[in-house]
C-alpha cells in the first residue's frame, strides 16, 4: 500500500507565472518535507511541514 501524500498551496490570489516562480524557487524544501512527512503546505512566504 502506498503513503498518501497532500500539499495544501495557500497563496491568495497569485498569478501563475509568480506561482510556477514560488514552487520552482522553493522545490528543493517541498521534497525535502514530503521525505519527512505527508502533509506539506506551501505559503507565499513559507513552507509548513505537518508532522
């Protein structure tokens, strides 16, 4: 059985060029928290990795 994994993306009202700019700028970290944990929001300002 595989894990569930979920990204809750909470930015307001963004345009998709700044939001493809968010996720690229901050890929590296939203990997990193789905290594540690299945629950992973992304911010404007932020990323929260839910234990």
């Amino acid at each position: 059985m595989r894990a569930a994994f979920a990204a809750v993306v909470s930015t307001g009202n963004i345009s998709n060029r700044d939001l493809e700019a968010l996720f690229r700028a901050r890929l590296t970290l939203i990997v990193t928290g789905f290594a540690s944990s299945s629950f992973v929001e992304l911010e404007r300002d932020s990323i929260v990795i839910h234990a």
